[in-house]
C-alpha cells in the first residue's frame, strides 16, 4: 500500500512539471501573437499610414480590452476550472491573431486587437491558477518564472521568425501563420491535461503548515469569492498596484523597442531582429533566475516575506540604469541596459505573481489576478496615451525611459506599506 502511494505522488510530481510545459507553450504563442503588431509596425506604418497618435491608440484599444478579459477570465476561471477556461481564452485570441490580415485601416486593427486582448485576458489568470492547484509554494515562484520565461521566448522567436514572414509572404500571411499555432496547442492541451481534483493530497504537493493551504483545505467546497469582498482586502490592492505601476513598464518594451530602434537607432526591418533577439534572451534568464531566487531563499529557510521581498527589490534595483540609455552611443552598450531591465521586470513579475498565491485561496485566485491584470493594462492604456503624446510632440524616448526607471521601486514601497508582513488575506467562507 505504502509503495502505490509512493508512485502516485512521483507520478503526481513528475506531472506539474508537464503541465508547467504546457503553460510556458501557451504563453509563448500569447506573445507571439500579442508582439506582431509591434514588429511589423514600420512596415505597416507606410502601407497603412497611420501617426504617432493613431499607432498609440491601436495599441490602448489592445490594452483596454485586455484588462476586460482579465477581469472577466479571472472568474471565469474560478468558475469553469482551469481545463475549459484556458482552452476557452486560447481559441478567442487564436482567431482574433489570424483576423488582423483581414483588416486594412486603423479602426479595422483596433477592432481586431481588441478582439486579441480580451482572449489574451485568460492566459495568466488561468495560468497562476494552474501553478498554484499543481505546485507547493516553494516551488510556485520557479515555476511562474519557468512559464513566464514563455513571454521571453516568444519575444525572442518573434522577431526572428516574424519579420522574414512578412517579406518573404507579406504582413497578412504572417498574422495569419502565427495565429494558427494556438490552435495547434489547443489539441494538445486537451489530449494531455486535466485539471487536479481540489479535494486531493498528497505530501510532495501540499504544505501542511501553509496557512493559505489550509484555507483551502477548510473551505474545499466554498464559493468563489465576488469582487466587492476581494476589492476591500489590503493585500488585493498591493497586488494591485504592483501591477499598475510596473505593467505599463513592459508593455512599452514589448509595443515601442522596435520603433525606438528604428528612430533612435536608424535599423531597418531587416537589421531589428538581432538587437531584440538580445533583449528578450536575456528576459529568460531574468524570468527563471528571479522565481528561482525567491524559492531557493525560502527553502534555505527564509519567511515568505522575505524571500518574495527581497528578490523584487533586487529586480527593481536592476532596472534602474535604464534611465540613462539614450545618453549611450552605443548601440550594444543600449541594448544590454534595455536587456538588463526587461530582465528584471520579469523577475519581478514572477515574484509579483506568485504574492498572489501566498496572499489568497485557490478558489479567489483567478478573480485575485484578474483585477491585478486589469489594473496593469489600465496602467498601459494610460502610460501608451503618454508616450504617443510625448513622441509625437518631441521625438524622443529618454523621459519615458526614465518613468520606467522609477516604477518598480515606488511599486515595491507601496506594496510593502500595504501588505509589510504578507499576512493571507481572511476570505469568508
């Protein structure tokens, strides 16, 4: 008896790491699909003629309806389970990606880019949610960081793979063969996963000092929790605005480096790949190396606390040189600085995601995520309207640069007011 539980749990431990794989595929294909329009835009920018303002605007058009779909994914999530919501969000953007060849005009990839954030809405509240019901929490902060390193990987394809599509069959086949691949995912996310019973323990994935885990184990059968109740917690806010204020930050790098290699920088479609492939390798090291950071500190026994703390203030230090790149001539001297902070903001992120899982049950976790995610593309509606306004009246980057400097340690002092001990937030059951 003693042996076949012995290889339910080896079987169980061998299997988060399968689903873990599967969450950094779906992840990569989000960005993928979510970085096109970036890539392409110099090219798209002659054929379609679009200014600095109107560019800007597609973009908040993308990151108003993300944080739509965040917020409504978030309880979807909790609803459905992980299984038929991921799939659910997967099949929405897929076919919002292969829409954008069908459109021509500002409002028609406006229209299109909406469609794309409210399916991409689902990818990171099912994918926390996913985290937390497979791995313990030591654990949880490696593998956000090794699935989250998905957006780097995609950011390193993308520009390798993307702008060749695009001269070699046009822009509209480019959109339309990176949308395809989700639906390729879609099959297999069906053909291997299954969403784990909550009812279920084992010793290798539950911490039975825990305190969040023992909510959850308390309160097995309980209702998700609603917005009103999740919104009045202290520890929901620090999530919050750790999103707001650090979400836009990324999303100028993923929508604006490559037009500020083109303007700044004077690269060509055919030369932007190489710079951005630099950029978004060294996202993944910062990615996994952050989320194994903070779990290496608590398994040398460090509190929670702590150990999340003190990895983001690190990421969060790191990014600081960023203030000074456009003083750097240099092209690779700018590029490894921009990379440093890129890398930095995902080690950030992963710790900053993972808060969310020491901070609420499993069963408030989708929604918990979703108003951070919406709070973040708030902040990226708000922070693209800033940079189309300051770029089209001044041309240059280095105020926007500097903003980006600054967002995580203010972040880091307000999340640490709020939340100084991350006590679990007390959920009724």
């Amino acid at each position: 008896m003693q042996t076949a539980v012995v290889g339910v749990v080896r079987a169980a431990s061998r299997y988060r790491w399968t689903v873990c794989a599967l969450l950094f595929f779906a992840t990569v294909i989000n960005y993928m699909d979510r970085q096109i329009l970036g890539l392409l835009a110099p090219l798209l920018q002659k054929d379609i003629g679009w200014s600095q303002i109107q560019y800007g605007r597609i973009v908040i058009a993308f990151s108003a309806f993300y944080a739509v779909g965040l917020l409504c994914f978030g309880r979807v999530v909790d609803w459905l389970g992980t299984r038929v919501s991921y799939a659910l969000a997967m099949l929405i953007w897929s076919i919002a990606a292969m829409m954008h060849a069908m459109v021509g005009s500002v409002m028609g990839f406006a229209m299109v880019r909406a469609l794309l954030g409210i399916g991409e809405g689902g990818n990171f509240p099912a994918a926390i949610k996913t985290t937390a019901e497979w791995f313990p929490r030591r654990e949880r902060a490696l593998a956000t960081g090794i699935f989250n390193s998905g957006a780097n990987i995609g950011a390193v394809f993308a520009p390798a793979i993307i702008p060749p599509l695009a001269i070699a069959f046009g822009w509209r086949a480019a959109f339309v063969i990176i949308g395809a691949i989700g639906i390729v995912w879609l099959a297999v996310w069906f053909a291997l996963y299954k969403s784990r019973d909550p009812k279920s323990r084992d010793e290798e994935l539950e911490d039975a000092q825990d305190e969040v885990e023992a909510m959850d184990a308390a309160n097995v059968n309980a209702r998700a929790p609603g917005w009103g109740v999740l919104i009045r917690k202290r520890q929901t806010w620090a999530f919050l605005i750790g999103k707001f204020l650090t979400d836009p930050v990324w999303w100028f790098y993923l929508f604006w480096l490559p037009k500020w290699l083109n303007e700044s920088r004077g690269m060509d479609m055919q030369h932007i790949g190489l710079p951005l492939v630099v950029i978004y390798a060294m996202t993944t090291v910062g990615s996994i190396g952050g989320g194994w950071l903070s779990s290496a500190l608590l398994r040398a026994g460090w509190s929670v606390n702590r150990a999340r703390k003190t990895a983001m203030l690190i990421c969060a230090c790191c990014v600081l040189p960023i203030a000074f790149v456009s003083q750097v001539d240099n092209l690779w001297g700018a590029v490894a600085i921009v990379g440093l902070a890129a890398a930095a903001h995902q080690g950030w992120s992963a710790n900053l995601f993972t808060t969310a899982s020491d901070l609420f049950p499993k069963r408030a976790l989708g929604a918990v995520v979703g108003i951070g995610g919406m709070a973040g593309s708030i902040g990226g509606v708000l922070f693209s309207e800033v940079i189309g306004q300051v770029l089209q009246r001044t041309g240059h980057y280095w105020v926007l640069f500097a903003i980006g400097a600054l967002a995580y340690l203010v972040a880091f002092g307000v999340m640490h007011l709020l939340s100084p001990r991350m006590t679990p937030a007390k959920l009724d059951a």
